[in-house]
C-alpha cells in the first residue's frame, strides 16, 4: 500500500499544479491513497467549493484543513461530505468530522487531522488528549491510521509523533509550507516527518506574492497578500506501507 499526502494547496496556483503533477506522480510511484490538505486552496485562505470539487476531480481520497477552515463560508455547503476532514480538536459543538474511515484495497485507513497550540490563535481543544482518545476508539476498526497534524510549532509536532509512536502509522505535519528534510521511522514504528510543505507558486513567500511580503514587512502597514503565480511545485510525502503488518517501510519526499 501507497499513501500520498499532497502539501498545502495555494489558491489556483496550487490547484493547477495538483492537476498538472498528481496523475503523473501516482503512475510513476503507483500511489493507491491520496490525502491532500486544502485549507489554503480559496486564495489562500479557506476552501470554496469549487475548490474542493477541482481537488476531488484528480481523484483526490481525503481533503484536510486546518486553521483557515473557515476561511471562505462556502465551506458550510459541504462540510459534512465524507471525504473533507477538518481539526479534530476543535469544540466539540463545531460542525464537521475531525476523522473519516475509508476503504482501499481490502484495508481501512483512518485519517485524522488535529490543529497545534503553539503559535496559533485558535480556540481547540488538547491535540494531544484528542489525539489519544481517537485513536483508541477505532484502533481495533482500522488497519491503517494517517494523521495530519497542522501546527506551527516544529517541537509540538515532533513530540505528537513520539506521543503516537507505535500506535497510528503515521504523523505527517502542514502548515508552515516549508517541506523539512527530517523524515524517518521512529523507534515503535510510527513513519515522521515535521512538514511535508506546499503546493503552489515556486517563486514565492509561502506561496504568496513576494512583493506583498517584502512590502509588508518593510512597512508594518496591512498589506493584502495575494497567491503568487508562475512556476509551481508540489511537495508532499509517500508512505510505503507493509501489507502484513501495516507498518511503514519507507518514506519519501516529493518535491517536483
């Protein structure tokens, strides 16, 4: 079993590229599973729906959010569908589904996705309690558990994958849209890595306009940043999962 995770999707700039490379990258590496985080994909920040049927056309499996969920209100049109997963660990009140199950040749992949603490100003509940509580639930339902954990803090999320060591299969970071050279197995098992970066404009401050940067930073005045466009790139991450024990056996980035 493959496992893609596609990186944050920039606005269409993003999205073009996730139509341009993803087929190609599922026929060379023969991906069977794609998740793909979106909560960048509506001008970077939140998701139209539009947006979300362009990602799930390049038969995308799972889309994943984070702090801008609530970016664009379109998103309430289709926050149940069974394929968009937002933080888990966010109050409990809030709509939406922090985890789905889904079946892919003869197995059950869980995907969760949780939201940091460290640097983020949002009202979410303890990742790392909400976490452990998940996956007791339906470790006995699922062969395999994917998480997505969108945070800022590098030391939040590496402690998340030692807290989650030999209990899910993987933990794979967002957010920051800067890919992280520091994937590996950690020592139960469980494959790592901090962030698996973007997809969007190469040329860029994060897959935003860098001019709208510079500008910013220059002056301290609110500037509206806008999505970059030009070249592209697509990061993300393949898990190589043993069909016998579940376990991954290799992970590997993509940066194309």
């Amino acid at each position: 079993m493959k496992i893609l995770a596609v990186g944050d999707i920039i606005g269409e700039t993003g999205i073009k590229e996730l139509k341009n490379k993803l087929y190609q990258i599922k026929q060379k590496e023969e991906i069977d599973f794609v998740i793909v985080n979106g909560e960048n994909a509506a001008d970077g920040m939140g998701i139209t729906e539009k947006n979300f049927n362009d990602i799930l056309s390049q038969n995308v499996d799972v889309v994943t959010m984070g702090n801008h969920t609530w970016g664009k209100k379109d998103i309430f049109k289709f926050i149940d569908h069974p394929k968009l997963v937002r933080p888990a660990n966010y109050p409990k009140s809030v709509v939406g589904k922090g985890y789905g199950i889904y079946k892919c040749k003869d197995k059950k992949i869980a995907v969760i996705n949780l939201i940091g603490r460290v640097y983020i100003n949002i009202l979410s509940e303890n990742p790392f309690l909400v976490a452990k509580e998940i996956v007791n639930k339906i470790k006995d339902k699922v062969d395999i558990i994917i998480i997505d954990f969108h945070a800022e803090a590098t030391g939040e999320k590496i402690t998340m994958g030692y807290y989650l060591d030999g209990m899910v299969t993987a933990v794979f970071g967002t957010h920051t849209h800067v890919q992280t050279a520091d994937e590996r197995i950690l020592p139960k098992g469980t494959a790592y890595i901090s962030d698996i970066g973007m997809t969007g404009a190469k040329n860029s401050a994060l897959g935003m306009d860098v001019s709208v940067a510079i500008k910013r930073f220059e002056t301290a005045l609110p500037e509206r940043y806008k999505v970059a466009t030009g070249e592209g790139i697509l990061n993300g991450v393949i898990f190589d999962i043993d069909d016998k024990t579940n376990k991954v056996v290799n992970i590997k980035r993509i940066n194309m």
